[in-house]
C-alpha cells in the first residue's frame, strides 16, 4: 500500500530524521502511528475519568470557555385546587 504525503509533511519528517528522532522517514510515521494508536486506545470517557462532581468539573472539557449558562427564573403555572 502507497500513501502520499504533502511537501510539508515530508518537510517535518526531513527534520526529525536530521535531529536524531528517528533513523528513517519510515520510522518516524511508524512512532508516530503507534503512539496515536496507544493514545486512542488508552482515552476513556470523561465520566470514566472523574470520581466525583467536583472533578468533572475541573476536567471537563468547556473548562477556560467562560461559558454562561443562565435560564429564565421557573415563574411556576396556576393550577385549580
């Protein structure tokens, strides 16, 4: 199987080739693909990953977004008694 890469691609694996990262182009893809596999495979769900709410909240992942979540104050119904 040929893949192609783009001329920046073959331009990074160039550097890491000539700084001693990899002995190969080939081996550099072949580290890179193992680790993105490990990782893949080592990601549980957030829920999985926190113990209580307190660090679902530190880790979730809209953390920093400075998100407001604001909602219309419940004026309840009528209701006949």
């Amino acid at each position: 199987m040929s893949k192609h890469l783009s001329d920046e691609q073959t331009r990074v694996l160039d550097e890491v080739v000539k700084a001693g990262v990899a002995r190969s182009p080939e081996e550099a893809v072949d580290q890179a693909v193992r680790r993105l596999h490990s990782s893949a495979t080592r990601q549980k769900p957030i829920h999985q990953q926190v113990d209580n709410i307190a660090d679902l909240f530190a880790h979730s992942p809209f953390r920093g977004l400075n998100m407001e979540f604001d909602r219309d104050p419940d004026t309840g119904r009528d209701i006949s008694l």
